[in-house]
C-alpha cells in the first residue's frame, strides 16, 4: 500500500487509523469526537442528528448500543445494537457433558447465575425423568438460593438504575445490601458468583453447619436495611420526577413483545411462573405477587421494592424447612448421575471426601471405574427435547434442551429475557426525551451477558 | 439418534463390569403419538381442529413426551396456524425461536422451535417446523408475534435459517460481515482467526507463543 492509499484509507475510516511500526500495521480504534460532533451540528442546516450511544457508554448497563435520532431532545427513533458480550455459551455447552455445563449456563446472566443453573437443571432433570426424585432438601435449598439472588440482582437493578438517573447514595445502600448476599453465596457455595452450584439432581453440597442461624440474622439486617432505599426514593420528589410516566409500556406492548417479569407486572398483569406454573416447590410458600398500574418506569422500581420483600418472606419459609429436613440428601439418589459423588471440606479447600478417596483406590474397584467413567465422560441423557422455565428477577428464563441420547448436549438454547426485554428500548423511549432513555433501558434491567450469551 | 441403545456409557456386549446398565437409552420417537394425549393437549388439539379445518394436512405429527405436546408443522402452513394459535386458542406469547441442526436428516437437516404461552389459559405448547439445507428458508412469524423479531434475527445468525417476511433480517449478535453460521454441527469450537478494521488476531491455538 502506498502512502497514498494509506491517507486515503485513513479518511473513508476516521474511527480506525493505521500507522506503520516496526512490529507491523498498528490500527488505532476509537470513537467519535464530541467537541467535532457539536461543530458538525452547528454548520448544518438540518434539526435532526444522529448519536452514538455506547456500547461503552457508562449509563447503558453493559456494553449495549443505542444509535439515536434525535430532533432537538426529542428521540424520534432508537436502534438497540447488541452482541458485544457474545462468548458463544451456548456453542461451548455442546462441547462438554451435561454437568459441566452447569459451569457456562451460570455464566450468562452474571447477576441472577442461581436461575441461569436451575433453569437449565430443571430441563436436564426433565429430559432424565426424575424430577420427581429430587431430594427435597435439594429443592428448597435452591428455592433459598434464588429468593437470595432474587435480592441480590434487584439490588444492581435499582442501585445501577437511580446512579444512572443521577442519584448517588441508592447505590452505596444497595451495594452494601447486595454484599451481605454475595457473603452469604460464598459462605454457602464458596464463590460470591458463577457458583455452579446448583447441579443436575440437586445441589453440589449441603449447606454449612450453622448456616440456618447465620440465614436468619441475614434477613433480619437485609429487611432493616431495605428501609434505606425505600426512604430515601419513594415519594421522593426528584425520583418521580424521573420517573413517573417514564418508559410507558401498556399490557397490550408487552404481550406483542413478549415482555414478562417486573416490567410485565408493572403494566398490571400479576404473572409469576413462581405461582402460575410451580416448580422446585414454589407451590408450598406463602408469597404475594406484586404488581403496579402505571406501566412506567416508577411502578417498576415499586414492583421491584416490593419484591424484596416477598423474597424474604420465602426464604424464612424456607429456613423453617430446612430445619425440618436437617441431614436429608442434597442429591439424587441415583449413583449414576450424582456428581460428583461425595464432597467435603477438607483442610485445602473442598473436595472429593477422604472417605470416598479411601474407598475408591483402596477397596473397590467398581467403586474407581464407577467415579472415572462418571467424572470423564458423564452420563447419558435419553433422546428428546424439553423446555424448562424460572422465573428470574428479569421474567422468564427458560432453557430449551434438546438430548441425543449422548452424554454431551445436542442443543441448548436459553430464552433469555435480558434479551427478549430489551427489543422494548424503542417502544418505551421513543417519542420522549434523550434523557429518559436511560431510565427506561434501566426499567428493563438488562444483563448484556444474559442479552449476548 | 434413531437407533436404540442400552447401557450408560455406550459399552457394547458385556462390556458393562461397572453396572452401568440401569439407563435405558430410549430413542426419540419417529410417529405421532395417539389419542390420548393426557392433561389439557387434547383440548388444544380438538380446539385446533376446530378453528383450523386443514388441520389434518398442516400438521404433521403431534408429538407427546414428557409431559409436553410438540406440533410438527409444515412450513408453508406456519403463519396461518400461528395466526390462529394467537387469535382462536390465545396463545399470545411466543417465547422465541430456538434453531436445532441436524445434518444427518436429508431435506429436514434445519429447525426451527417455537415455544407458545397462553397466559390467559396457563399452557403451553411447541411448534416444530423443519426445513432442507439446500433450501433454508421459514416464513417469519414477527407479524403474528413481534416480540420474536430479535429471536428470528439470532436464529439466522446461528444457524442460517432464513426468515421470509422478516422486517431486518441481519446478523445481531455476530459481526455483520462474519462468515458462516456458528451453531451449526460443522461448524468448529474455536480455532478461527478474527478480523476487525484491517487488522488479523490470529485464534489461540496459532498464535506464536502457543507453537
């Protein structure tokens, strides 16, 4: 290439100049100037402009990309631009057996991992046919596990969201909130996320000794902590303002979209997998549906709030429970698909246990052949296909799992509802102002990695 | 996936000295199921055929498994039964598409699964619908249900299924300008080098350091 064609290439591409060094073409990227943005508008005769928001815009929840067209401070029309965090997650999955999958699916919607792991278990177990085997102990642990996530995730949904609305201190309560649960995850699973921890056939261990008292001092300082936020922001004059009437979306916009979850129940309609289509044993707790009537961004950040509250009253429930079911299995009991088979913590960490150490190079052959071919190839699963859904703090996650008969999935598609939500960016903002956008995108609260898979 | 098969882990003969025989491996059925269809799906099916005379020739198979009722749809028929699944029986909610390759099944190798959701009924139900590679296109069902307007644009961008009828069919979370369709069966994990703006990152596996 001449020098030449060099300039030349540099001004058809401004957002990507090259220079020669001597390790090869250097390419710079970059974004667009606001300084020259501004100027360029000021030369133009036309009201109408186009902006860029994103994908590294601070106030888009990730890396999502909003191209603008914008009359003045009128969004005359919103264009969503995603697929910046894609990993192909469900592309590795067929790659792996069917419980290390569990170890990518948590990886997905990095605020909610637990329902990414149930959703999918629940297919596997369906597809196996032993939903009906699952220790309850399992069950309500997981029904733990999610009520506790369901906090968690809310607590970035509306801490994230009033920052981005310009409201600093929600977020401090927030987070501090959020990291009682992550503690909580950590002293449970031993990571604060993408635990993994929910496993076809139950869960990976049981809970520690003494967490049912440390369970209860937990809701005790989260439901004291709850009335931070909720001080602070409802009725707030400046909150609403922001608000209300924000990010409209009637029943009939997120029937056509597909839209369930908070948003869903904004507009109304008290729609909960957890009480309409039970699963993990939602159908024994007492629990109200929360809903609001204003299908903006306000009756969000209630339904929200509320909710909170409703994930506590569950997960007293189900600490109650466990009480009652101390010592019963976490797992299936069927060998064949319990893996990995017998864990404890030892002194460096947690492990296959010493006794199941002993037992397998010591005594029992079978024993040995048993854990390899388990823990190196997996099970199978019988040829067929379901779909599984929960319902996460976004609406409904579902996992449509197709088996061959093999011991590595053939096909598993996650209906992801980051993803599904956030195709009503346009319908809730356009029409409004520029700065409303933002907090319509956080009303939906997407999760890019869930978005982008 | 149509051969039958016993045993966990694939031993042959006695191959089996860890007791490993206690899973059947069932194959995926081939027919339709019968009459009963058990819980509400017969309802759904007396209710399709009802509102939709060509029932008979539209649908191809009904399958029940696992407490589940898939209908096998022709695809030249898709959008009316849709039209008709949303209008008559008020399955107003469809939660995507989901694409599955199967590159062993001459002339029906792409499909497409639409999950429905009646919220007003509380059931559910699945669409099948297949297609030949030679030929890979599927009538879009954005206008019946919009909400599956980026579900349709992804399963393109996996699998190559064409959407016909689709407002924007383009890639969504590929790179507009990325070659071949990942999720295909033949399409490899990995090992592939990544262009942008001009420059080449080779995969990990070529990279310099790694050979």
């Amino acid at each position: 290439m001449t020098t030449q064609d060099k300039s030349k290439n540099n001004l058809l591409d401004p957002y990507a100049s090259s220079r020669e060094t001597t390790e090869g073409t250097v390419f710079s990227v970059t974004g667009g100037d606001w300084d020259s943005l501004v100027s360029e508008i000021g030369e133009s005769k036309e009201e109408r402009i186009i902006v860029n928001m994103g994908p590294q815009h601070p106030s888009t929840h990730g890396v999502l990309r909003l191209v603008l067209e914008l009359e003045g401070e009128t969004v005359t029309e919103v264009r969503t631009g995603i697929g910046y965090l894609h990993t192909g997650i469900e592309k590795n999955i067929e790659f792996r057996n069917w419980t290390q999958a569990v170890t990518f699916a948590t990886r997905m919607d990095y605020l909610s991992p637990i329902f990414n792991e149930t959703a999918y278990c629940l297919a596997v177990e369906k597809l196996l046919g032993i939903t009906n085997d699952i220790p309850e102990r399992a069950s309500v642990i997981r029904v733990l596990m999610m009520e506790l996530n369901r906090i968690s995730s809310h607590m970035v949904a509306l801490g994230t969201g009033a920052l981005e609305l310009g409201a600093m201190a929600p977020m401090f309560f927030a987070f501090r909130d959020r990291e009682i649960v992550l503690d909580t995850f950590e002293e449970i699973t031993g990571l604060r996320m993408n635990m993994a921890y929910v496993r076809p056939g139950g869960v990976s261990q049981d809970l520690p000794a003494g967490m049912n008292i440390k369970l209860r001092e937990v809701v005790k300082s989260l439901r004291k902590n709850f009335n931070d936020n909720a001080q602070l922001l409802i009725g707030n004059t400046i909150w609403m303002k922001r608000t209300e009437g924000i990010g409209y979306l009637d029943l009939a916009g997120c029937t056509a979209l597909g839209i369930t979850g908070p948003v869903l129940r904004s507009a109304g309609l008290p729609w909960d997998l957890r009480k309409m289509q039970p699963y993990c044993g939602y159908e024994n707790y007492e629990f109200d549906v929360i809903t609001a009537d204003t299908a903006d961004v306000y009756g969000r950040f209630l339904v929200r709030m509320a909710e909170l509250e409703q994930s506590l009253r569950i997960i007293e429930q189900a600490i109650d429970k466990l009480d009652k079911l101390e010592g019963q299995p976490v797992m299936v009991a069927d060998k064949k698909i319990a893996w990995p088979a017998q864990l404890a913590l030892g002194a460096d960490g947690l492990g296959n246990s010493l006794d199941h150490i002993r037992e397998i190079m010591g005594t029992s052959m079978e024993s040995l052949i048993h854990h390899f071919k388990l823990v190196t190839e997996g099970f199978r699963v019988p040829a067929g296909q379901v779909y599984a859904s929960v319902e996460s703090p976004r609406g409904e996650l579902a996992a449509h799992v197709v088996s061959d008969g093999g011991t590595r999935p053939y096909r598993v598609h996650f209906r992801e509802p980051s993803f599904n939500n956030l195709q009503s960016t346009s319908a809730m903002s356009e029409g409004g102002m520029v700065a409303d956008i933002i907090g319509a995108v956080a009303s939906i609260d997407p999760v890019m990695g869930g978005v982008d898979r | 996936m149509s051969e039958e098969q016993t045993g966990m882990f694939g031993a042959i003969g006695t191959g089996d000295t860890s007791g490993y025989g206690g899973l059947v491996r069932t194959a995926a059925a081939t027919g339709s199921t019968e009459r009963p269809f058990g819980g509400y799906f017969d309802q759904v099916a007396d209710d399709l055929e009802r509102a939709y005379p060509d029932f008979s020739d539209a649908i191809t198979r009904v399958v029940v498994d696992r407490g589940e009722l898939t209908l096998h749809i022709k695809k030249s028929r898709l959008v009316e039964v849709a039209q008709i699944l949303r209008d008559k029986l008020l399955f107003e909610m469809c939660m995507g598409v989901s694409g599955i390759h199967y590159p062993e099944r001459t002339g029906a190798e792409l499909v497409a699964v639409y999950p429905l959701l009646s919220m007003t009924k509380n059931q559910r139900i699945r669409l099948e619908v297949a297609t030949s590679d030679l030929d890979p296109h599927i009538p879009s069902v954005v206008n019946v249900w919009a909400g599956n307007n980026w579900h349709e644009r992804e399963t393109f961008d996996m699998f190559g299924i064409i959407f016909d009828g689709h407002p924007g069919l383009t890639r969504i979370l590929m790179p507009d300008d990325w070659d071949g369709h990942p999720q295909r069966k033949d399409y490899p994990l990995g090992g592939i080098s990544v262009e942008y703006k001009g420059a080449t990152t080779p995969a990990p596996s070529n990279r310099r350091s790694y050979q």
